[in-house]
C-alpha cells in the first residue's frame, strides 16, 4: 500500500488551529502552496485540473497539500488511530480539565493511562460523545 493510500484509508478530517491561521491566512496558504507546487497560476483551477497538470491523481494532490499544511503547524490531521492529550481535548472542545475527568468517570475511553497521564483515540472520543448526546436525548 502506497503512502497515498494508506493516508486516505486512515484519514478522518483536518482540523485548522483557528489561533495561528483565520480564514484569510488560510486561503494565503492554499494559493501559495498551489501555486508552488503548478509553477503557474492556480487561481481558477480545481483539484482535478492540477492533478491532470501534474499527471498525479487528485487524492495525491490534496494529500501533499495537507501534509504542507501539518508540516507548518496550523493543522492537525486526524486519523482513525490519532492519539491525543487531555489538553488537546480541552483546547479543542473548549472545556476545563475537571470536565475530561467527569468524562473518564463517566467512561469515556482512554488509551494510555499511567498515573495521572492519560492520552486518548480521538476518533473513539468523538465517538463516546456522540453515543453520549444519542442516550441523553
């Protein structure tokens, strides 16, 4: 299996750190990377049409955007086995630590715990909240 390949098989959603980049920054980024990447100008072309530019499929494409855009430290890709820490959850779901731990006594799932460490699978947490908000309504 291709590097490719095995992102898109595990890949679940990009997530834009919201402090390090807004919407203009973002669409910054986006253009210089196309347009870096074509050596023309992208402005009006899609995924599909730099791919054919390219001779590379348009997963390929997108794969090395997101890669960029992880490798410059604005965003985090998440995949099916993305393991992620207690301040990482608080950051993202904008709650305190003390509601992480009400979580775990309410079973929420974790990976590793080693005293007062614990890291999570994100996906599997995405998941406990969603079965969570499902019983309660």
């Amino acid at each position: 299996m291709s590097k490719v390949e095995k992102f898109w098989s595990t890949f679940k959603y990009l997530m834009i750190d919201n402090d390090k980049m807004d919407d203009g920054s973002y669409f910054r980024e986006h253009n210089k990377f196309y347009k870096n990447f074509c050596e023309v100008e992208v402005d009006d072309m899609t995924v599909q049409e730099i791919a054919d530019l390219k001779g590379i499929t348009a997963r390929e494409v997108t794969f090395r955007y997101l890669t960029y855009l992880e490798g410059k430290g604005v965003a985090k890709i998440i995949h099916t086995n993305t393991i992620v820490s207690t301040g990482f959850l608080c950051k993202y779901y904008d709650i305190s630590r003390q509601a992480i731990y009400k979580w775990r006594k309410e079973g929420c799932p974790t990976v590793v715990s080693t005293g007062k460490m614990f890291r999570y699978n994100f996906i599997e947490v995405e998941e406990w909240i969603e079965n969570r908000g499902a019983a309660n309504a």
